[in-house]
C-alpha cells in the first residue's frame, strides 16, 4: 500500500495549523485540505446537509440490527417449551447449542461478509443476509426435532453474520460527518428494540401451546421488509467510486447530501482512493505492517465486550431471574426497558463526550454492577435483600453496557478502519466476536453449575476492568473528526 503524502508534514502541522494556514490562503498538503474544509463546516448549521436525506437510508439499514436483537433473545423465554415439545428437557448441553447454533452460524456468514459487500455492494449485501434469516426462521419456526431447531438457527446465524457488520460500513458510508455518531447509535437503539420485541413476543408463551413457534415465524416480516426496502435505498457511494462507477456515486451524493454538497465530497473521495490505490489487500495483510494496530484494537474490543458476559445476561436472564425467585417476564422487560434507555442516552451524548469517554465509563460501571451480582450471590441466604442486590445489579449492568460498550465498538471501528481495508477489517473483528460469543452462550450454564454465581460473575467483572484499561491505553478520540483526519492521525501516530 502506497501512501502519498510526507507523514513528517503531518506530524508537525495540527488540524488548527492546518485550518489557520488555509484561512490564510496557504498551500495545505495534498488531499488532506478537503478534509480540514470540511471539518471548519461541521457546527454551520446553514452548511451542514439535510439530516432529512440520509435518515431514511439508515433507518432501513438498522432494520438487520433489528433482527440481529431479536434471534439473540428469541429463545430466551420460549427455551423451556422448545425443549419440552422437542424431547432435550433438562439437557444443558442441548439448550446451549440451541443458542449457540446461530451463533456458529454468524461466524461463517461474518467470514465472508467482507467479501461480498466489497463484491456486490452493501445494499445488495442486506439483501442477501435477509435471505437464510427468512428460510432459517420458518424451520426453526416448523421443527419438530432438534437437528431440524438447529439447522434453522444456523440458517439464521448466516444471515446475522453478514448484516450487522455490513450495517456499521453502510451508516459510516452514507452518514454525514457531524451525524455520524447519532446515526451510528441507531444501530444499538435498533438492536434493544430487537431485544425487547422478542422479550414481549415470548410472553406468552407459557400460557399458549407452542406459542413459542409463532415467535419465530413473526422474524420472517422484518427480514422480508429489509430485502423490498432496499431496492429503493442508496448504494454506499464509496463502494460505487470503488468500482468506477464515479456518475452513480455523484448522483447518489445529490441523494444523501444534497446537490450544494456533491463537488465537495466527490473531492474528497477522490483524493482518499489516490491515496489507497494499489491492489485489493488480503485478510492475511490484517495480521502484520501498518494496518495491524488498528486491527488488534478492533478484535480486541469486540473480544472484551463479549467476556464481560454481556450476551450471557441476555441469554438466559429468565433462567437467572428465575433461580432468584424474580417473575421472569418482568424482569426481562426491565433489562430490554434498561437497554433502551442507555442506548437513547448514548445517541444524544455521542458526538458531545466522545466515544473513548463513553467506553471507559461504560466497561467500569459494568464492573461495579458484576460486582454487584457476585455479592448478591454469595448473601443469597439472606433472603428478600440479596435478590433486590440481584436484580438491581443486573439492570445496571445492562443500562452500563449500552451506555459505551454496546454501540461504540461498531460505530468507532468504521470510523478508525482505512477505507482500503474497512469491509475486511469489519468482517475479520465480527468474526471474533462472534467466535467469543458462541462459546460464552455454549458454555455460560455448565460454568454456572459448576462455578456458581458468585465466582463466574467475579470473572466477568475482572474482564470488565481489563476491557477499561485496554480502552484507556489504545484507544483514540474520533469525536468531531472526517474520516480521512483520523485516518491521517493514526499513520502519523506510528
């Protein structure tokens, strides 16, 4: 990869510098002026574009996220009927697979979704993903086995494992640059909706023979309206420069922007693919050179975030809840009400505290609640207060993580990720995380047995702290910057 600019220009000018140079009508190196233009816009209201024209865009977009939420927690409630009717009760294993499968699946999808949003394009990309979701959906939805509940959970984890990851490129991609952390943030937002939807759907369904197949057929709806609507939304602009096709990335900037705004952007990406071009890079080329710091930020982030025990708490909270002697469909509600709320403070707080901020505070808030589920563990004889202490801690664990360690890592990763190498890079980190994942939710209720409470949660709470200080030592500020400024500031910074 050939970079063409002098980093030593870089090293000694700051972004301030720079702005005072060009206010002075000064030469500025190379693409990079494009850039510092576009950030002296950023807090112009009469300059910045339309929040209008992009929003719809990414609304759809979110609509994968969605149903990423929802098969994460579909079998949270209904997972005791399912092995009833299907003949694997009291097998913890079994149930474990069951929750895990789509998972095994969302690795093999996530392997591959770089390649195909590079491809055929993202929109394209979500088409695809919604596919295996629909077919998957309607056999977990008719089985009357658990091989036939298993293949239609891995049929799902595909789809799951191509959308999510392609979702964050395409709202970095088509957002604004002064939205892109409030846009970013609606993909957390959607994934606790997903959540919560699910928890609601499965109320029922101790009351209501098999109601627990009609939760599964009712997430065939949304997969099929996120294949229509993306007929009638805007390809990533980036992609279609990528590919030559420089008329439909204007015509689409018009869309996004708006006309006043299109020389501008086409500018800037113009001078981001001279400095990118060179052959496509290989997964391999992750691994090593320049790109190899921002890499192991990534899959390190997403590595943490699942050994906090996040997705365990999700899982199989009614299990938790239920052991506590909590009403299990209360307290479910409680944690998808919590997720929201802190995914909504999380949006409006975004582009003011900054992402590192919001990370840190979140990781170490996560700790102190896990903390508080162990000690409500080891005084759970002392009755009515230890499962106050509980659930209260639970609760404040969830609202923690979706105040940072939920909707940071997918919007902050596009943002640090060159454009060369971001579809691959996206797809290689979801792959951790979705390899962290499998093994949390296969192996969460044997450890709980074998463990306890008390232990398995000091545990998760320890990874929180590390999850901290990784995030103090490694991580950068993206907050207020183009995505061409942070890109620059990292190869500066090696």
């Amino acid at each position: 990869m050939r970079w063409k600019f002098n980093s030593s220009v870089y090293k000694r000018m700051s972004s301030k510098e720079l702005t005072d140079a060009l206010d002075r009508g000064e030469e500025s190196p190379g693409w990079f002026l494009v850039s510092v233009k576009s950030m002296n816009s950023i807090g112009q209201d009469n300059e910045n574009p339309s929040w209008k024209l992009s929003l719809p865009h990414v609304c759809v977009a979110t609509i994968t996220s969605f149903l990423f939420g929802y098969h994460i927690g579909v079998v949270n409630e209904p997972l005791e009927s399912i092995s009833v009717d299907l003949g694997f009760a009291g097998n913890t294993l079994a149930e474990g697979l069951v929750v895990s499968m789509c998972l095994g699946g969302a690795l093999v999808g996530c392997l591959f979704s770089g390649s195909i949003a590079d491809g055929i394009g993202r929109c394209r990309a979500f088409q695809l993903s919604a596919l295996p979701m629909i077919i998957g959906a309607s056999l977990s939805a008719s089985a009357t086995s658990l091989e036939v509940m298993l293949l239609g959970r891995f049929l799902v984890g595909t789809g799951m494992g191509i959308g999510p990851p392609v979702a964050s490129l395409y709202v970095t991609e088509v957002s604004p640059s002064y939205l892109r952390g409030t846009y970013g943030s609606f993909i957390q937002i959607a994934t606790c909706l997903g959540l919560l939807g699910a928890l609601l759907i499965g109320i029922p369904v101790k009351e209501v023979t098999g109601w627990w197949r009609v939760c599964f057929w009712v997430s065939a709806a949304p997969a099929s309206l996120l294949a229509l609507l993306m007929e009638f939304c805007a390809e990533s602009p980036q992609w279609l420069y990528k590919c030559g096709r420089v008329g439909e990335a204007e015509a689409v900037f018009e869309r996004l922007l708006g006309a006043s705004h299109v020389k501008t952007a086409v500018a800037e990406l113009s001078r981001t693919e001279r400095a990118d071009e060179g052959e496509s890079i290989k997964y391999s080329e992750l691994f090593y050179g320049r790109h190899f710091r921002v890499v192991f930020i990534g899959t390190t982030l997403f590595a943490l975030q699942q050994l906090s025990g996040i997705n365990a708490v999700f899982y199989f909270s009614s299990t938790v809840f239920k052991s506590a002697g909590v009403p299990s469909n209360l307290a479910n509600i409680c944690v998808g009400l919590a997720n929201l709320s802190g995914s909504i403070v999380a949006m409006l707080l975004m582009d003011k505290l900054g992402r590192k901020v919001l990370l840190l505070g979140s990781f170490l808030g996560m700790a102190a609640a896990m903390g508080l589920q162990a000690s409500a563990a080891s005084f759970y004889h002392l009755g009515s207060g230890s499962l106050y202490l509980s659930v209260g801690g639970m609760l404040l664990f969830v609202l923690a993580f979706s105040l940072g360690a939920g909707p940071v890592p997918g919007l902050l990763l596009p943002e640090i990720f060159p454009n060369k190498i971001r579809a691959k890079a996206m797809a290689l980190c979801m792959s951790v995380h979705w390899v962290v994942n499998f093994f949390v939710g296969l192996l969460f209720l044997p450890l709980l047995e074998k463990l306890g409470a008390q232990l398995l949660y000091s545990i998760f709470a320890s990874f929180c702290l590390i999850a901290a200080i990784f995030v103090r030592r490694n991580v950068m500020e993206t907050k207020g910057k183009t995505l061409q400024e942070i890109e620059i500031s990292l190869l500066s910074s090696e």
